[in-house]
C-alpha cells in the first residue's frame, strides 16, 4: 500500500510560483524569528504565497481577515459559555503561538487599535503574548512567526500603520508576476494552455495601465485566473473577458466601454 493510501503523506505544498527570492527572504524571516509584512495589491499571490510557505515549512496556518471590528480578544481568545462553565478559548493568534504555527493576519490596518497593542510585545525581541484574562504570559516557540499583510493602494490615511508598528516588521513588496511568469501561473491555475494565456496577460498590461486614470486597481492575476477557466471550459474569449477583466473593474459605462475598447486593441 502507498503511503498516501494509508494516510501518511505529507500534506501537499500549494502551488507558488516564485518572482523573486520571496521564499528565500520568508525563510530567513523565519529561522531568525523575525515577523514579516507583506504589501501589494488585490490578488497578487499574498495570501497564496504564504500559504505555500507554511506548508514548506511544515507549520499550521492561522489565518484571520482583519475588519474594522476585530478585537484584540477576537484573537487571543476569550471565555465562552458552555454549558453552564465559563471556559476559555484561545484565539487564533493565541493557538498559533502555543502550538507553534504561523499566524497570517490579512488587511491588518483594518484592524482596530487595540489590535497593534497585543502585536507589539510579540514582533521584539520579547516575543510575548499576555493574556490578561487568564493571567497567562507566553513565550513564542522558535517556529511562531507572525505575518501581516496589506494593500497600500486602499491605505486609509486615518488608519495607516503606525511607524512604531511597521518598524517591527521586515517587509515584502509584492507587484503582480511579470508577464512571462504570470502565463505560466495562469495557465497552471486554469488549465488552459500557456499560449492561449499569453495574449490574455498582455491585455492585463494593458489595463494596468490605465490604474489611476480611470480605474481605482488593475486587474489582478486572480481575475486573470477566472477568465482563463471561463474560457478552458468553453466559454467565448470575448464573454470571459468581459465577465473576468472588465466587469469586476467599473461600474462607470463609459469606463466599461473603453476597458472594452482596450480588449479589442490589445487583443486584434
Ligand atoms: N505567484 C503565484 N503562484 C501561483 N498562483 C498565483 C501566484 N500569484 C497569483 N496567483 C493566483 O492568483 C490568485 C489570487 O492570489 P491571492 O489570493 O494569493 O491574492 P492576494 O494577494 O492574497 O489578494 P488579496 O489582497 O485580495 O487577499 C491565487 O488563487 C492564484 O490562483
Ligand atoms: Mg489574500
């Protein structure tokens, strides 16, 4: 019987395609217990990088999506009722520090205030998690890493990081992959071929350019990925491309109409 068979296969490593020596940096980052973050835009392959890089290193991912309500206690834990008993929960940044995983929180200068206070003694060199409610202090395992991770393009000039805050991080700048590794990603990732990926790339180069002007971000690879599965499944190139890379981008007609035009240009 194969080891898979019986159940003791290595988890599988999720797809990444490397632009640069990121998994190199995240490597070092964490042999030397240094938190890192990660900044770029919508659907560049943060959160899919990350992922890959836990599985590589055989760690468990925590992973929580910052909003505008999340409490600190919504990630170190607090004490729930059950049946009767009050009994305390961890968190997720909590049973990542215990158990020696990686915490990955996303968008986290969405996060409240009270959010970057409990941040702080974890990402120097004290490396502590207090839990005030339990009267626990915690010393981070060598394999706890803290990862953090946002989009500049959306910063909010109220809510940005503070330098105190940001100074504790080594940090990633991620752009979408250049052209010629994005149709390899997009091709793995759909199933259509490479060539077929190519000129779809070009087109989001193409509207790319036009972020500011008219559009608030270029379109991501992850729509790059949508549009080439619409159209590995059948789909017209032409009805994929508007669903994938020009209706997620506007609800302005007239911007719609020249996203459409740059389609046409761009694609002959
Ligand atoms: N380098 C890459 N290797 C493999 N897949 C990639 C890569 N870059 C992007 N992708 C593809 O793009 C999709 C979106 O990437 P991901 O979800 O990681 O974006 P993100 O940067 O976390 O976006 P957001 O800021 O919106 O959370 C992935 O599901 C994957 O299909
Ligand atoms: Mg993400």
């Amino acid at each position: 019987m194969s080891a898979a068979a019986i159940g003791t296969a290595e988890p599988a490593v999720p797809y990444y395609a490397p632009t640069g020596d990121e998994c190199a940096l995240f490597e070092q980052a964490f042999r030397h217990r240094l938190p890192l973050l990660l900044k770029g835009p919508t659907g560049c392959g943060k959160t899919r990088f990350v992922a890959h890089m836990a599985a590589r290193l055989g760690r468990p991912l925590f992973t929580v999506a910052c909003h505008d309500d999340l409490t600190a206690a919504d990630l170190t834990g607090r004490y729930l009722l059950q049946g009767g008993d009050t009994v305390w929960t961890d968190g997720p940044l909590t049973r990542a520090v215990r158990g020696g995983g990686i915490c990955y929180l996303d968008e986290v200068v969405e996060a409240r205030k009270d959010v970057t206070v409990v941040l702080h003694p974890l990402t120097d060199d004290r490396r502590v998690l207090p839990l005030e409610r339990t009267g626990e202090l915690l010393h981070a395992p060598p394999e706890f890493m803290l990862v953090v991770s946002y989009n500049p393009g959306y910063q909010n000039v109220l809510k940005g990081l503070k330098p105190s805050t940001r100074q504790r991080f080594l940090a990633l700048d991620f752009g979408f992959p250049p052209p010629e590794a994005e149709a390899t990603i997009v091709a793995a990732e759909s199933g259509l071929p490479r060539d077929r990926c190519v000129p779809l790339v070009r087109l989001a180069g193409a509207l790319r350019e036009l972020k500011g002007q008219d559009l608030e971000e270029g379109v991501s690879t992850r729509l790059l990925v949508y549009c080439a599965t619409l159209i590995a499944a059948g789909m017209k190139p032409e009805r994929a491309i508007r669903a994938a890379m020009v209706e997620p981008l506007t609800d302005e007609p007239e911007v719609r109409q020249a996203l459409l035009r740059v389609a046409e240009i761009t694609l002959g």
